[in-house]
C-alpha cells in the first residue's frame, strides 16, 4: 500500500507543477519531451514528495515497535498489549489517510488528464524520473561513505584517520 500511494503521491505533485507556461513549452516543443525544462519541476515534485513520503512513512513502517517486541524481557511483557495497540491505531490512521488521498489523487488527476490529454506523457516522463531520482539517491548517499572508508583502509599515511572520520559523518 505504501508503494501505491507513494507512486500516486508522485504523480500528483508532478501534475501540480503543471501550468500556463509549461502547456505552452509542450506546444512550441510540438509535444516533445524537453528534459532540460522540465529538470526544475522534477527537482521540486521530488523533494516535496520525498517529504511528504518520509512523514507518511511513520505510518505505514512499524519495524521500530516489532523489535521493541522482540526484544522485551519477561518481566516487561506489561507493555506488549501497549504497543501492539499503538501499531493498530497507527495502521488504522495509515490506511483511512491514504484511501482519502488516493481518491482525491485520482480525482485530481482524472480531472487533469480527461481536460490535458495531449500531457499524459509528459506527465508519466516526469514521474517515472521523479520516482526513480527517489530510488537512486538513497543508493548514492549509501555508496559515498563505503569509497570513503575503502580508501581510507588502503592508505597508510596519516590521511587514514580523516577520511575514515568524514565517512563516519556522511
């Protein structure tokens, strides 16, 4: 359910950059996707959507509350009913929030494409680049830290010290 709604979320917020002057740029573009006009509004729907991605993710990832249940002690088991209700309430609010979302998403978005039709593939463009900038930058921000401590491994000097210390602070 959350990849669902995260798609939707992305598709939405692409199609609200949508305005008067990008319709105009498709139109002097003859319906051709220009990827350098479109880098600012990718840019922005992706950060907003990773924003509001990550405060939804609250909801829908309960992993924190399951190892807190995995790792109670006997004398503690007070607290499981606690905690399995805190994960009911915040599954239930999860699921009402998103199906609301995701009608009005649709709503919004059919509205948009049945009155837009010539900008469904630009808009599809925009929010499978959205999407996979999401995908990709967790990769990158992991995979720096990793070249960091593999040359500071390899060297020998007293360079070795700083670089592990920078990738301890990425």
């Amino acid at each position: 359910m959350f990849i669902f709604f995260g798609f939707a979320l992305y598709l939405t917020v692409n199609v609200l950059f949508f305005n008067d002057s990008t319709m105009h740029k498709i139109y002097e573009d003859n319906g051709k996707f220009n990827f350098i006009y479109q880098i600012p509004q990718i840019l922005y729907s992706t950060i907003i959507s990773s924003i509001i991605n990550y405060i939804i993710r609250y909801f829908s990832l309960s992993e924190q509350s399951v190892l807190k249940i995995k790792n109670q002690k006997s004398d503690l088991k007070k607290e499981i009913p606690k905690i399995l209700k805190c994960l009911k309430i915040k599954f239930l609010f999860f699921f009402i929030l998103s199906f609301i979302f995701m009608f009005l998403f649709w709503f919004y978005l059919s509205c948009f494409c049945s009155v837009y039709i010539n900008t469904q593939r630009h808009i599809i463009n925009d929010t499978l680049i959205s999407f996979g900038l999401t995908l990709l930058y967790p990769f990158l921000l992991n995979l720096i830290p990793g070249i960091f401590r593999m040359i500071s491994l390899k060297r020998s000097n007293k360079n070795r010290n700083c670089l592990y210390k920078i990738s301890q602070i990425i």
